[in-house]
C-alpha cells in the first residue's frame, strides 16, 4: 500500500464539481464517457468537464472497441483508462499500445474466485484492480460493497499493481475501509453526491480527508 491513500472522485458531469474535487485534493477525477449510464458524458461535452484540471483524469468505459476507448480517453487527456465492461484480453492489449495511460479492471466480486479469475485472466497486461462487490444486473458503478475477507483481497492483488476499492464507501465508512483493505487507490461516485451526477462539496472534502485519516497517516 502507498504512504497515503489516494482518492478518485468518480461519476463527475460537471464542470464545477471536478474543479473542486481538484482543489480539494482529490487524486483522481473520473468521467463515465461510455453511452446509457445515469452519469455518462457525451463526448462532445468530456473536455469541458475536466478543463484546467491538476489531478489526473480517469476515462471509465464499458465494452468499447480499442479505438472509440482511445478516442474517448483522449478527449479528457486521461492517464487512466477505466474498463468496466467484459473486454477481451487482446482489446486491453491493443488499446495499452495506443497510448501512455494506465489501465484498470474493474472487478464485480462476488467471491474470492471471482477475483483471482480476473487476476489470471488481466494481471498480465493492466496496471490495477478496481475491486467493488457484485449486485445482480450491474455493469459497475452500481454501489455494491465488497463483502470478502479484507486481508484476503489484499493478498490477491499482484505486487506492482494498484488495487482500487470501490463500491458503497461514503465519508463516514470509508477511513475504517482503508484500514481493512489497505488499498491504494479508494473510489467514490454515489458516496459524495446530493443528486445522481452532481456532487456535494462538503460530502466531498469529508470523503478526502477521512479517507487519508488511517492509523499509519501522517496527517
């Protein structure tokens, strides 16, 4: 685990809250730039949210060909690309060889096996796991928290690659989160919103902070 927890805020269709989700400090800014999702952007619209930015943007996508990923993803100047959807290995393959950004799996776990699963199958070729808990019929982003064994999961992530938890965190459950899962990366959309796509700024700022009030914190 990193020295200090970092913090996506996820979900954003706004301009004005992804700014201040930046000056906030977030670490990570995402924006579902996948079609017929309740927070997706449309693409002629995704640069404008993000514009002037200082933290590092996030492409989340479902089931895109390699090129309309790329095409997406660089609309918003991401340095990481999201995949939420069921894409093959050689997809993930051929869209790390179209540009410099990283690239995470997000995994629905219902199980440890599900996890390892993934693992086996995208280990090789991402830079991170997303790992949420499953709810039937979601293709992510859908508020599940994970229910496995924290040290479990933690073991299973590879060693050079980011293990990102998602999934049902809010600012008053997810300081205790960080400190079962231990996770590099913590993910939130729903957790810090007043209404479906438009984020609370105090939800926000208290999101961050407990986020990186962890017993080996500095701060």
């Amino acid at each position: 685990m990193a020295d200090r927890t970092r913090v996506k805020i996820c979900g954003l269709t706004r301009h004005e809250d992804a700014r201040r989700a930046d000056e906030l400090g977030a670490d990570f800014l995402g924006v579902v730039l996948s079609a017929g999702f309740g927070r997706s952007v449309r693409a002629h619209e995704a640069a404008a949210v993000v514009e002037g930015v200082g933290a590092s943007t996030v492409a989340v996508l479902v089931n895109e060909t390699p090129s309309m990923a790329a095409y997406l993803a660089t609309l918003i100047g991401a340095s990481v690309i999201q995949l939420h959807g069921e894409e093959e290995v050689s997809v993930v393959e051929e869209l790390r060889s179209l540009g410099a950004w990283k690239l995470w799996k997000a995994v629905r776990a219902r199980s440890l096996r599900d996890l390892a699963r993934a693992i086996a199958r995208y280990g090789p070729v991402v830079d991170g796991f997303l790992v949420e808990g499953w709810k039937q019929g979601a293709m992510g982003g859908a508020g599940a928290s994970l229910s496995l064994e924290p040290e479990a999961v933690r073991a299973s992530i590879p060693d050079g690659l980011d293990f990102i938890l998602a999934g049902g965190l809010t600012p008053e459950s997810v300081a205790g989160e960080v400190a079962r899962f231990r996770p590099e990366v913590v993910d939130v959309s729903s957790g810090v919103e007043r209404s479906l796509g438009t984020k609370n700024e105090e939800l926000v700022s208290s999101f961050i902070e407990s986020a990186r009030m962890t017993p080996d914190s500095d701060s």
